[in-house]
C-alpha cells in the first residue's frame, strides 16, 4: 500500500467508515499521522527483533518489504561527495532509516549499473583491516560503514563509483505519500498485532475532546 493508503485506512477504521466533522475534530490527521510513525517504526523494530531470535519463520517476516529505492535521479537523490580532510568519499543517507541491529535499515548499496557489484557493509574496525590489505588480498568490491546514524562512508579499493543505489528502510515520516510499503505487523501472545490495532489501542481510549497541533485541549 502506499503510505497515503495506510493513512487513510487507519483513519476509514477509527471513524467506522468515512469521517464525520466531529470525527475530524477528535481524530485530526496531523495526530493520525503521528500515533502512525510510532507504531509503524516500532512494530518494524519488534518483528525484525522476533524473525532474529526465531519467535517467527523468517519468511514470515522480510524487511524488503518495507524498503524504498534511491537513485541520484529519486527526489531525495544520493549524492556521493569527497571529505577533503578524511580523504575518503562519503554521502549521507537520503532519507532517516529505522535503527535495527546491525545496521539492517540499510538494505543495499550498488552501483547504479551493475547490481551485482554491490557494496560491502563493515564495522569500524573491520574497515580499517581491510583498507590494510592489497586489492589482491581482499574482495574488490567497495566497502561502506555507517557513521552516527546518517553518514555513509565508503572504501573504493579500485575505482570510485559516484552513481549508487541504496535501498533502505525508511522511518514512517521519511516515506513519501506515494511510497509503497507493507503494513506492519508482529505475533504477539494474543496473536497478530497489526498497525492498525496500535493505532486503535492508542486513539480510541483519547478523550472526545479537540486536540490542537501545540497538544493543548480545547
């Protein structure tokens, strides 16, 4: 579904079918919205967490299903720069990614023509060894290492490739309206626990009061 779809639905099902006015006023979109982004990237995170430690059938639960693909032409486009005082070439991440184990929020990075030759993620130290060791020692493909959560700096042992791909998970407020996700999920004691149902858990209970944007009552 696109992300103005999940939206939509959740909205379609707190107010049991299209919005009144008064239902406008108690549920706002910008409040929807918001009660989204914390349960979509927090379901994504749990999931993740059980499809790890084997809760889950790891077929059951794939994070590409929630990845979006930026090129240099995407709107928010990757855009490969030179760090003139690391002499190492870098770019930040084009859109916030969920924060999983192992930096899984990033899916991918691969030239633009050739997929098959696509990059290497590496810890800190790790890229450190390797930068250590000759091209014939080592894999030829490029290396890359997050740094904080936004930096991507990258290793080319042969030739630098400034036309990247990079697919990756983004947070719920990073996505576009017309991106096109999966809708969040995860297996809970009571069994499955959808975007929706968080939603409701945490919307239906609100008093039937106005709630402007400054989260004043009025």
């Amino acid at each position: 579904m696109k992300k103005i779809e999940i939206l939509e639905t959740a909205e379609a099902m707190l107010a049991g079918g299209v919005m009144t006015a008064d239902q406008k006023s108690r549920y706002p979109r910008w409040l929807v919205r918001n009660v989204l982004a914390r349960g979509y990237d927090s379901l994504i995170a749990s999931a993740f967490e059980q499809s790890r430690t084997g809760m889950t059938k790891k077929d059951e639960f794939l994070l590409d299903n929630y990845s979006v693909t930026y090129t240099p032409s995407t709107d928010n486009p990757v855009v490969v720069q030179y760090n003139t005082e690391r002499q190492k070439y870098y770019c930040d991440l084009p859109a916030d990614i969920i924060v999983l184990k192992d930096n899984s929020g990033i899916r991918l990075i691969t030239p633009l023509t050739n997929e098959a030759g696509a990059g290497v993620l590496v810890t800190s130290v790790a890229s450190v060894i390797r930068s250590s060791l000759t091209v014939s020692q080592i894999n030829t493909r490029f290396t890359y290492r997050l740094e904080g959560t936004k930096r991507v700096w990258f290793e080319f042992p042969i030739v630098v490739i400034e036309d990247l791909i990079m697919r990756l998970i983004p947070t719920f407020d990073a996505l576009s309206d017309v991106d096109e996700v999966d809708e969040p999920s995860m297996m809970t004691k009571n069994g499955l626990f959808t975007i929706y149902d968080y939603v409701k858990q945490n919307l239906i209970p609100m008093p039937p009061t106005k709630q402007t944007e400054d989260n004043t009552v009025v």
